[in-house]
C-alpha cells in the first residue's frame, strides 16, 4: 500500500520528509502512460503507445536541465517521496459554444476522472527520472501527492498547459529506522 503525506505535517517531520524539495522538476508535454509491451520477436518487446517515449524524453530533458542547473547535483541513492501533480488540457466539450465559447460549462469537472490511468502515469515519469534524479525507481517509499487535474484548474502545482510537477524529498535515513 502506498502512502500519502502532507509534508507540512508533523506526521511528515517525523518521517524525515523535509520542507523543501531537494529538486522540482516542472515537464511540458502530453503526459503519457506505461503501457504494456508488445513482442515484435526474437526476445524484443516495444511499447504499445506511441505517446510514451516523447513524454519519457520530456521528463528527462526537464530533469537534466535541472540538475545541470543545480552544478553540483548528485543523483539520488536512498529512500525518496515523490509529489506529480499532471496537467492535461480539457476536452472541447468542456466549454459553451458559440460567444461564449471561452468559458467553461457549469458542469465542467476540475479533474479527469477517466484515461490514463494515473498509475501508469506514475510508471512512465519513474522511469524516466532513473539515472538522472534517482538511481532507481525502487528507491521511492512514499508518494506526498499524487493527482490528475485540467489546465488553468487553481490547485497547487497545476499548470496552465500539459505536463507535470515533480517534487522530490530525500527521506532522513536516521528518522526511517526507528
């Protein structure tokens, strides 16, 4: 079972979750989930959606820039908490039509409650933080937050565009091994 902190709490200082990120990765692009693979033959398995390898490639490209902006960045090798907070545009049928075809329907949901599946969402983004955020996916233990949300929504970390958030917290070892 995953566990969900809020970090400004005392259940979260005494978890070693500190404060302040140790990074925030901000990634523009579709959010894509990890499919399943597909076996093409002779031992060779490719991914069933096209749309992951460019998302993949975004998370990546954001997290570089980050940790080469940060200079003395060294990836993460211990027990880690992970906010994504993903951001995808609303469908057409979100808003009115015609004059007032700018505004949004009473009706219009904040959060996507269907496709993709948040979880395999998750997948896609751990894996392409290994190597340059994290030495493995394994070495996260707690997601702070998790969520799907439509653009322009006003919930933290919810951009105006799609993408994502990304906050990471190393978790205190010393804390953890009580």
């Amino acid at each position: 079972m995953t566990t969900l902190l809020n970090v400004e709490t005392p259940a979260a200082e005494a978890a070693g979750v500190r404060p302040e990120p140790a990074i925030t990765i901000t990634a523009f692009g579709l959010p894509a989930p990890q499919g399943s693979k597909r076996h093409i033959g002779r031992g060779v398995m490719v991914e069933s959606s096209k749309k992951v390898k460019p998302w993949r490639q975004d998370v990546k490209h954001a997290a570089l820039d980050i940790t080469e902006a940060h200079g003395d960045w060294t990836v993460l090798d211990g027990p880690l908490a992970v906010s994504m907070v993903f951001t995808f545009d609303r469908p057409k049928g979100h808003y009115r039509t015609g004059r007032n075809a700018h505004l949004l329907r009473d009706a219009a949901p904040p959060r996507p409650a269907g496709m993709p599946d948040l979880s395999k969402l998750v997948r896609s983004t751990e894996d392409a933080l290994t190597g340059v955020v994290w030495k493995d996916d394994a070495r996260v233990v707690e997601y702070v937050r998790l969520g799907k949300w439509y653009a322009g929504t006003t919930a933290a970390d919810v951009l105006t565009v799609p993408g994502c958030v990304i906050r990471v917290w190393p978790l205190d070892e010393a804390v953890n091994a009580r």
